[in-house]
C-alpha cells in the first residue's frame, strides 16, 4: 500500500519527502484554505516538483459542465496532476467525459461502496472512501474499504482504492489488510506511525551498552598501555 500526505503545506511535504515513503499528496479545498493568501495552481506546481507521483487537486464547481471546464486547465499543471470530483450526479457526469479525454480524476466524498463502484464504471482513476468521517458517525468506515476492494476484485476492475480520512495508524493497518491501493493522511498519523515506545527505550539501551563497552575498553587498553580505540566494525562477539 502506498502513503500518500493529506495537505497543502509545503512544508509538511517537504518534511516527510526526506523519508522516502510518500509517493503522492492529496489535497482540498479546505487543506488550501488554510495556506492562506496562495496561488492555487502555484502551490500544487511546486507540490509536483517536491514529491513525483499522483497529486491531487480538487474543483470547486458543482454543475457539471463547471467542473469540467474548470478541471481541464487543472489537469495541465503537470503531468502528476489527479484532479479530484466530488462524488455526485454531476460528479459522475464530469468523471465520465473527463476521463474519456484521458484525464487522470480521483473521486472524493464516497461513503459507500455502491458510490465507489459507480465512480469506477464512469471511468475513475482513485475513488477515496472516507473512513475517519465515517467513524466519526458512529459507523464502520473500514468496512467500505473491505468491501469496495473485494467488488474491484471481482470484476477486476483497475481503479485505486485511496483510504481517505485516516485518523490514527491502526487506520493504515487495517487498510492494508484490506488491501487498499493507498492511504492517504496527515503529517501527524504519517509521524505517529514511525513511533514506537520500545523502539526509543531500545536504541537507547544499545547506545548507553555501547558507551559502557567502550569505556571499558578505554580503561584496559591505557592499562595495557595502548591507547588507540578499537574501530566498530573490527569489535569481536
Ligand atoms: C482526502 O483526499 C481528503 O482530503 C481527506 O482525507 C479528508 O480527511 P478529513 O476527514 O480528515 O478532512
């Protein structure tokens, strides 16, 4: 499963791409609206020159012949450019036309697999079932993801399952297990993920072993009347 970044801050993007594990961002408009006094077009440009796969960048108009005008400069910013359909009649009108000229479309705001589904029959390249909202009602946002990856299954049907709306890593196991394509989240899950208590107490315990080791070697070595520290690799066990 790959890890997309859920944001437009450069500087979270920026942050993560050092660790090699994001291979695209989604963004929306409400992740835009909190960079401020931005260049739309501008931002995700320069998110295409940081990280180089899918990125994601979402219309804001809600009729269908709006969305498509507006999606078709959108999708020349640059060639990683996804552009991103709200999940509605008028959504499913767009994607189809869209997709049909060859423009990549991620489907946002799906909820159930039947809407998944029909995203794909109208030529979907992502659909993004959003879990955390999901769960935030009370039902099993998960369940959508199990259940849209097991209907592309069956037909096989190549359009990517994006878990969207991922709050906490075990979110990100769980869509592993599911076997959707990518999930998508903030810096703050995609950092929480890395983390682990025994994994701090761990490294801490070799490095304090290590310093005793070599002070000790220290210690017989100026005793014996050497004094050259031993190099890592040449350590005997
Ligand atoms: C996905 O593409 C959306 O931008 C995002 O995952 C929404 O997540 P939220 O429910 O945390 O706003």
């Amino acid at each position: 499963m790959e890890f997309f970044l859920d944001t437009a801050s450069l500087e979270e993007i920026r942050e993560a791409a050092k660790w090699g594990v994001v291979s695209g961002v989604t963004t929306n408009p409400t992740l835009m609206a909190r960079e401020g006094d931005v260049e739309f077009s501008e931002i995700i440009k320069e998110i295409c020159d940081i990280i180089d796969g899918p990125i994601s960048a979402e219309v804001v108009s809600v009729k269908a012949e709006d969305m498509i005008e507006e999606a078709r400069p959108i999708s020349k910013w640059h060639p990683n450019v996804v552009v991103k359909i709200p999940m509605t009649p008028d959504g499913l009108q767009a994607i189809k036309v869209l997709s049909s000229e060859g423009i990549k479309i991620n489907t946002t705001l799906i909820f159930t697999a039947n809407q998944a589904l029909l995203a794909a029959q109208a030529g979907a390249y992502i659909v993004s079932p959003f879990v955390g909202r999901l769960d935030d009602i009370s039902e099993d946002g998960m369940q959508v993801i199990r259940d849209t990856v097991q209907i592309f299954n069956n037909y096989g049907i190549t359009t990517k399952v994006l878990a969207a709306s991922i709050r906490h890593p075990r979110h990100i196991t769980e869509a592993a297990k599911a076997g959707a394509h990518i999930a998508t989240m903030p810096l703050s899950v995609l950092k929480q993920a890395m983390k682990h208590p025994l994994t701090d107490i761990g490294l801490e315990r070799f490095l304090k072993d290590w310093e005793k080791y070599r002070q000790a070697q220290g210690t017989k070595e100026s005793a014996g009347g050497k004094t050259a520290g031993r190099a890592r690799g040449a350590v005997r066990t």
